[in-house]
C-alpha cells in the first residue's frame, strides 16, 4: 500500500514537473527578449530556439579558426595508440572506446568515428568549450550554471579519408542518430559548427522546425522523464519517435546545409536525425550543456 502511494505520488511529480518546467521555459525567455530585443545576437538566438527550436550564426568562427579546431581535432585522431584499435574490424561497431593516453573516449562504426571529451585535450579545444555566449545560451535554456560544454569531433566519410583510424565507408549505410528522436524531455542545448562546408551529399544534420514545443509529443516526454526516474513507461523507447511523424512537418524539415564556420545552435527537445552521408567526407565539432 505504501509502495503504491509512492509510486503514486512520484508519477504526479514528474507530471507537475514537466509542465511547469515547460511554462517557466517560455516565460524566461519571453521575458528576456522582451527587454533585450531580438535585434542582438542573444535576442536571436532565443526567439530561434523558441519558435524553430534552432538557429544558424553564419561565419561564427573564422577560416583559421576553424582549421585551427581541425588541426587540434585530427592531431587528437592520429595520436590514439594502434593497439586500442588493431582487435577490431573495420564494420565493428565501437560504443565506447577509453583511450587513457588522450583521456577521450571513442565511438566507432564503418567509415565513421567521434571522438568525445575532446575538450580536455588542450588549451585551444579548451577555450573553445569555454565559448561564453553558449554558456550564457545554455543557462538560460536549462537554468543550470556550466564552466564549458562536452566537446565531440565527428568525421563521417564514403572510404575517401584514407586513415586507418577510421576504415570502410558510411556512405548509404544506416547511421546511429538517423532515426528520428529527441534527446532530452526537457528543453536543454546543443550546438556544432561545421568544420567544412555541408551540402545534401554528406549528409546533413536534420530538424523539424517547431517540434521541440509540438504537444503531439507530450505523451512521449512523459514517458521519457518518467523512465529517467524508474516509472514504468507506456512507450518501451520514448526519445524514439515514428517515421510517420515527419509528414507533420513536411515543408518545416531544417537541412544543415552549412558553410564552413556556421554555428548552428538548437533545443535538444526537438525532433531531429543525421541524414545519410552519399558522398565525400562530413566532419563536425559538437558542443554539449
Ligand atoms: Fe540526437
């Protein structure tokens, strides 16, 4: 009797939770825009993410920025010890790969590799993490204070990047994040800034514009939050969302197809998936709050 009524009670309070949660969501950030406009780059930022769920800076980082970001990144590759990798063939999927040397760990899958935690590899990657316009981004996103953002190197390619850290292809080859899903039940951040210029051939990020606020999807982030505390669930993976759903937005589908150096920010409640990779090579530094 008394488990039930526990139970009971956590379930109202993951319900009361995600609502006002969702209502302080929307008040915090039309009131900050209200006072600061939506001319300014923070005042852009926020009303994307409320109304689209994302927004792109163009030429957030320069040319030599972002060379100096891939330098540091295929440094980091190159350096991973050969004998971490040799047991593997090039089709294993790799989940999580600690590399003690590097202190990163690695995900790995034909043609395909990100390197995590990547930020704790170096001053440079170190300061770019640090990036406080995201930082301020995040906090008010999710009210919770963060000193730098998980940074993820991520190269994708079809068998032309020629480097035995990362073999075979992953062009027309399923990929992990290719199913439609959400990250989070609740409205947090994350970001990338492309590392070359993405076109509809490497496969770009996708998002449908407005899902992070659609209601449809409330029975899922219920479901969600109460499986991120041990409640029973009516959907077995709620973050999993079905492909029908896309004809809900049919002319709102965002295509990363970015320049090299756009910084693309975006609510983690929102729908999204990676497009398959046809041709060529794709790399990306991911920001994670
Ligand atoms: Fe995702």
């Amino acid at each position: 009797m008394f488990i039930k009524l526990k139970i009971l009670f956590k379930s109202k309070l993951v319900l009361i939770n995600f609502f006002v949660s969702e209502w302080l969501w929307k008040l915090r950030l039309n009131l900050i825009i209200f006072f600061i406009g939506k001319k300014n780059n923070l005042g852009k930022a926020l009303n994307g993410l409320k109304t689209k769920g994302y927004y792109v800076f163009h030429g957030y980082f320069s040319n030599s920025e972002v060379e100096q970001i891939k330098k540091n990144c295929h440094d980091q590759l190159n350096s991973i010890p050969s004998n971490y990798l040799s047991k593997y063939n090039n089709d294993d999927y790799i989940e999580n790969l600690e590399i003690k040397e590097n202190n990163i760990s690695i995900e790995r899958m034909s043609g395909s590799i990100k390197l995590k935690r990547i930020n704790d590899t170096g001053n440079y990657l170190k300061k770019i993490s640090q990036n406080f316009f995201l930082l301020i981004l995040s906090f008010i996103q999710q009210c919770k204070i963060a000193k730098r953002g998980l940074l993820i190197f991520s190269l994708t390619h079809d068998g032309s990047f020629k480097n035995n850290k990362v073999p075979g292809s992953a062009s027309n080859k399923d990929n992990l994040a290719g199913r439609m899903h959400f990250d989070t039940y609740y409205h947090s951040l994350k970001a990338y800034v492309a590392l070359e210029d993405i076109t509809q051939e490497n496969g770009p990020f996708a998002y449908l514009e407005g899902s992070s606020t659609d209601q449809l999807l409330n029975k899922n982030y219920l479901c969600s939050a109460r499986v991120n505390r041990n409640l029973k669930s009516d959907i077995e993976t709620p973050h999993e969302i079905s492909e029908n759903f896309i004809n809900n937005y049919k002319d709102k589908i965002f295509y990363g197809n970015q320049k090299k150096g756009d910084l693309v920010i975006m609510d983690t409640k929102g729908i999204h998936f990676a497009s398959s990779l046809k041709k060529g090579q794709r790399e990306l530094l991911w920001f994670y709050y």
